[in-house]
C-alpha cells in the first residue's frame, strides 16, 4: 500500500495565488530555473502531511506578499481517500481538518501520511549542531510512533517552564531546589521513554544505513553511526541532580535528552572533520534514505518521497545509482524538481508512461 497524492491546490502559499495540480501516482519531475518556486511546490505538499513547513518557516511568513491567509487541499490516497485542508490566517488560529473534520490537537495529524524530503541542506546534519541531528530522529518516530511524540511534546513544554523558573530565580535572586525538584520528577518519565525509543531507531536504523551507503557509493568507505546520551549511564534523576548548581549558574536546563546527539563516522573518524564533500553527500543522502525505509517497514504504506534538486549537487555516478535504486525499489509516488530540462527528460524516460513532466514559471505550474 502507497501514500498517493492525486491532486493539490495552493491559495496565497509562498510564491503561489493560485494553483491546482493533478499529480502521477509515480513519478513527479517538476523543472524551472531557480527561484521559480520548484521548491516552495515541494514544501506545500510537506506541510499538508506534517502540519508544518520543512525549513522551519513561520506560518505567517508562508502567506503569499499583501495576502492576509493561505490555505492548501490535498485529495490522497491510502487505505481511502483522504482530503486534508489547512489553513492559516493573519493573527488566527491554524486550521487543519481531515475529510472535512478539524483536528483539536495538530499533533494528531503526524503521521498520518508519512514523507520524507530530501534535499541540498541536509548536509547540515553532518556539518551543524547536535539538534539538527535530534530534530532527524525525532522526525521519523513521531511518524512512527504517536506516543513518542506526545511524551516528547510533554518534555518540550516542561523543560520550557524548568528553564523559565531557573532564570526567574536567577532575576529575583531567589532559590526553590524545592521547586526545581517537581519540574526534574515530571520530566523523567517522558525522558525515559524517548531515551529508550531513540535508542532502539538507532538500532534499526544502523543496518539498513550500511545497505544504503554500501549501494551508493559501491561499498568504498566503512561508515558507522551511534546514538549518544548521557541516560545511558546515569539515571534522569542523577543526571540533573549532578548538574543542579550548573543549571543555576547557565539559567537553563544542561542535561537530558534535548542533549542527545546521533554521531556519524566514516573509516572509524568523524565525518564532519574527516569527509570529503562528496563522502559527505553521500553518508547523508543514504541516511535519508534510510529514513524513508524505516517509515516504509513500519507504516501501513510507503511514505512519498520529495527529491529538490539533488542532482546538481552529485557526481554522474552517484546520481545514475540513486535513480537505479528509485526505479527498482518499492519507492511509492516520487516528486523530483531539477532546472535542467534534458536530465529531467532522461530520469522521466526511465519511468516509460507512469510519470509526469511539468513546467515552473514564477509561481505557476503547467504540465508539458
């Protein structure tokens, strides 16, 4: 069973007044030249399945210039159709509804109809800090698994108020270990319970990691990834116990989970000092990879698969392994923009009839 997008229409999103689109249930191959909105066309499919924009962008800044909302409508196809509408106005509260019924809490929606993007930032999860790498984890079990996502919405909110009363008390030059004591007890059994299930992704995620990278890259390098916490060692409670007079010093929250890091290797060193660009494409594009396969095993069907312009930052070889791999894996329906015409025509011509071409032009889409 596949995630299939049918159809979509955008109203006031990004770049995009109006747009309607009737999608392949295969491949999706969408040219133009850079700026023309290829990407903001992939990001609004994003936000319909996450309720929330890849790259972090507040909804207020994804209404349309001089527009005071915007609204997406997406008709999938899963085990029913599925009609997802969002919407977002100026200064009101953001609107996602299921077959035409709202959600009261957004978080209900994750996972529903699971994705994976990959695109040419994705290298900072190699190149940037620890919590690019936690928010990676954290987006494949929320897909997964709607309890991690509660208890790590439960952690989120109560390290936010821990954090609040240690700058509070540093403000009014008070001190309630007391105090402190309630957030560091209703924090631990969130803790331990994302601790445990980032633990055992990474377990999962380690092998078919090495089966990527190997098909990639031809089995050239030895590559490894380990996920690290300080709860491995040490109990929640001793943990921040043993950072208490720390935390009063920073006015934060030093130890926990929001700690957590996931290490990537290649030859037995890091990759982030060791990497060659193209080594490092590679690891990451065979992480994301991997992502996708793990959604795939643990969903009711295959995730849909976002490609934004990857091709111009691969070698040849690289990319004739990627599409050899698209085109015999069980990779469900595929979106891949590109701004060249003649490589697009050559990827879509691998597809022979299940696919489709379209054009992209300052914030309109037409099929060739």
């Amino acid at each position: 069973m596949k995630a299939i997008l049918d159809h979509i229409k955008l109203s006031n999103f990004k770049n995009y007044a109006q747009q309607e689109l009737a999608c392949s249930p295969h491949l999706n191959c969408l040219v133009g030249r850079n700026g023309m909105g290829k990407t903001n066309f992939l990001d609004a499919i994003y936000y319909l399945c996450m309720t929330k924009s890849h790259f972090s962008t507040p909804d207020s800044s994804l209404i349309r210039h001089d527009q005071d909302y915007m609204r997406l409508e997406g008709y999938f196809q899963t085990t029913q159709v599925e009609t997802i509408v969002a919407k977002y106005q100026l200064r009101k509260k953001k609107v996602f509804e299921r077959n035409k019924v709202p959600y009261d809490k957004l978080s209900e929606h994750i996972g529903c109809l699971p994705i994976v993007l990959i695109a040419p930032d994705d290298t900072q999860l190699a190149t940037d800090g620890s919590e690019v790498r936690r928010k990676f984890i954290d987006n494949t079990l929320s897909q997964i698994d709607q309890s991690y996502l509660n208890q790590l919405i439960i952690y989120t909110k109560l390290l936010k108020q821990r954090n609040a009363l240690l700058k509070k008390m540093a403000e009014e030059r008070s001190w309630k270990p007391q105090l402190i004591a309630v957030y560091t007890q209703q924090m631990e059994g969130p803790a331990n319970y994302i601790k445990e299930k980032r633990q055992e992704f990474a377990k999962l995620l380690s092998p078919v990691f090495q089966v990527m990278h190997k098909y990639i890259c031809q089995g050239q390098e030895e590559v490894q990834l380990e996920y690290q916490s300080n709860l491995i060692e040490t109990d929640f409670a001793s943990l921040l116990k043993g950072a208490l007079q720390k935390d009063r010093v920073l006015q934060r929250t030093s130890e926990g989970i929001h700690k957590d890091d996931l290490a990537f290797k290649i030859e037995g060193h890091s990759l982030k000092r060791f990497a060659s660009q193209g080594q490092l494409k590679s690891y990451i594009l065979a992480l994301k990879l991997s992502q996708f396969e793990i959604l795939r095993k643990h969903k009711d069907f295959t995730p849909i698969l976002l490609l934004d312009d990857i091709f111009d930052k691969l070698d040849e070889g690289r990319v004739t392994q990627l599409l050899e791999l698209i085109i015999e894996g069980n990779f469900g329906q595929v979106f891949i923009t590109d701004t060249h015409p003649n490589r697009v025509h050559n990827i879509a011509k691998s597809f022979g009839p299940e696919q489709q071409q379209f054009l992209v032009e300052d914030g309109i889409i037409k099929a060739k």
